[in-house]
C-alpha cells in the first residue's frame, strides 16, 4: 500500500503483517548478541555486523552503532550512557518477552540529541534504520484547540509504524506516523482496551466516539467488540 510518507510499501495489509510476526524480531541458530549496559556509553569497538543468515542484528548492537554515528558527528560527547542516543521504536511494536533481534527497516530512532547530518547517515548506513526523529519539546498531538497541534520533526527516512494491540476479538494494526502522534507501548494486557471492553459489555451503546485525538485505537478496539457506529 501507498505509503504517505515516503511513497514506498510501508503500510502492509494487517493480515500480511501480523502472519509475519512470530518470527520478525527472533534470532536464528546462528545470531549472536552482545548485551549492554544501558546506564553506561558502548564499548569502544567496532559495531557488530548483522547476522550473514538472517540479516538481524541485536538490538543493543543496533543502539551501539547508532550511539556511534551520533558521536561522530557531534550530537553525543562520547560520555553519555547508551540510552541517551534516545528512544527505539521498533516496527511493527507488540508485546515482547525479550529484548528483540531487529530485521533491515524495523526501527525508528526517536531523540532529542539528533541533528540531521547525523540523521541522515542513520539511514544511509544502518540497515535496521528506516527512520530518524528529532523529539519536541511537548507531546505531540492536540493540547489546546486554540493552538497548533504539537509534533516532532521527522529529519530521515520515513516515520510511518504500525503498532498491535490485543483486544478479546483479536488483534488490531494500528499504523501512525510517529513524528506527529505520542508513543504508545503495546503490551500483553492494555487496561484501556480491557475497561473499554467491560464497558461496552455492561452498557451496550449503539454508537462510539473516540475523541482521544490519536491514531483511533479505541475506535477500533470498539468496532471489533460489535459496536456498528464508532465515530
């Protein structure tokens, strides 16, 4: 599908993409990863190259070349701890039980440290890479409806993602381009979509309206729980 962005096939059919899942973010036999301290900056070594079998790479490797092509350009002193490169955001995002092995194009880079030379060597020269986002100073969506709608600013690549929510009807896709919608961690139980479900259980409404001024997750989880009018 068309993507809005970039122009290119980010946007797959929910189908498609939640077939591919069980294996996206799982090593193979001969994956090997290093894992580092969060707290502290990267060794100094050369970054890992990613695995000739299945073309991942783990996610702390990833981190550590990115904490590196950030330094080199001036963005990170070199003191930093590794989490200070900023935010991973990984494509498709779903509930994980362990740190994830990252396929070429499964991450955007959310930072507030980033300029865009930096940026744009990201993209170029990591393959896991398919989007750089530098971080405003507020959370990006509507606060005021007097005002602008606060967003980040996308610097490289594309920032269009698709996160999975589980609700009692299945599973939900739910695409967004990150730069201009706040962050959403999708995990095995989400409160929000369970008390939504309870709620539609116990009142039976007719009609829905998801007023949330974010990607429509609730309006969604709503249309798969039986509601025919969501708005």
């Amino acid at each position: 599908m068309h993507c809005p962005v970039c122009g290119h096939d980010c946007v797959m059919d929910a189908r498609e993409l939640l077939a591919a899942l069980p294996g996206r973010f799982t090593p193979c036999p001969d994956c090997m990863g290093l894992t580092y301290d969060k707290r502290l900056p990267p060794p100094d070594i050369d970054p890992a190259e990613p695995c000739p079998s299945c073309g991942k790479r783990f996610i702390d490797e990833v981190f550590a070349h990115i904490y590196q092509v950030m330094a080199e350009e001036g963005d990170l002193a070199g003191t930093e701890p590794l989490a200070g490169a900023g935010t991973p955001l990984i494509h498709p995002g779903s509930a994980l039980r362990s740190a994830p092995y990252l396929p070429p194009g499964s991450l955007i880079l959310l930072s507030g440290a980033v300029e865009e030379r930096a940026a744009s060597r990201l993209v170029a020269e990591i393959p896991e890479v398919r989007g750089v986002v530098r971080a405003g100073s507020g959370t990006p969506g509507i606060g005021d409806i007097d005002a602008e709608p606060a967003t980040h600013t996308l610097l490289a690549g594309c920032d269009v993602r698709a996160d999975i929510f589980p609700t009692r009807a299945g599973p939900v896709v739910i695409y967004k381009q990150q730069s201009v919608l706040h962050i959403e961690f999708p995990r095995d139980r989400n409160e929000k979509i369970r008390t939504l479900e309870r709620e539609i259980g116990r009142r039976r409404p007719k009609t829905f309206v998801d007023a949330c001024s974010g990607a429509g997750t609730l309006g969604l989880a709503a249309a798969r729980a039986g509601i025919h009018h969501v708005i």
